[in-house]
C-alpha cells in the first residue's frame, strides 16, 4: 500500500504561481512512477504529467507544457508540480497518483495509476 497526501493548494489570481506537493508512505516510493491529474467541476479527471521511478522521463499535457514542470526527491518521497502563469482554467482538485505499473516511463492514462490521494484545491481568478 502506497498513502498519497497531497499539499499546497490554493487562491490565487491570475499569472501567479503554486507549487504542490504529493507526500508518500507505504510501500517504496523510488520504484514508483507519478502522475498529477486534475478535475474541474462537471468534467472528467484529465492527464496533468508523469514522472518516471527515477525523474529520467517526464511528460506533460499540451495545455500545461512551458508553464507546469514535474519533479520528484526520491530521499523525501515527495513529487511536485511547479505551476506557473496560472490561468482561470487550470482551477481544479488536483490529484497525485502513483503507479508500479509503468514505472519506466509514467503514463497519462488514469488506469495506470494503483494509488491516489484525495486531491487539493487550485483555484486561480481572473
């Protein structure tokens, strides 16, 4: 078992910048790969970015690529979204999530993922 709590969420306006953070206990975080997602109200939870077991490979959404960046410090068992430039349609629950399926590479796909947390809040106003 793999317990994922995440942090960092908040109000904030327009162009600003949040970085969140995915604390993991359990079982051995380094062979995990990550995933962030997010869900806005009435919408389905989307692909934010991956990150593999050991940060050699990391992927991102189109709607996020150049403003968000995806890391990890296996030492602390943590991975973190770096979000910049934040626009009103990135609010959201945003979601961590860890996989032991695709550890290698990280995945987009929400049926990869074994473990999530219980999401925290990005509110961003124009």
């Amino acid at each position: 078992q793999v317990q994922l709590v995440e942090s960092g969420g908040g109000l904030v306006q327009a162009g600003a910048s949040l970085r969140l953070a995915c604390a993991a206990s359990g079982r051995t975080f380094s062979t995990y790969a990550m995933g962030w997602f997010r869900q806005a109200p009435g919408k389905e939870r989307e692909f934010v970015a991956t990150i593999s077991w050991s940060g050699g490979s990391t992927r991102s959404a189109d709607s996020v690529k150049g403003r968000f960046t995806i890391s990890r410090d296996n030492a602390k068992d943590t991975v973190y979204l770096q979000m910049n430039n934040l626009k009103p349609e990135d609010t959201a629950v945003y979601y961590c999530a860890a996989s032991s399926k695709v550890a290698g590479l990280g995945s987009s796909l929400k049926e990869s993922y074994n473990y999530w947390g219980q999401g925290t809040q990005v509110t961003v106003s124009s």
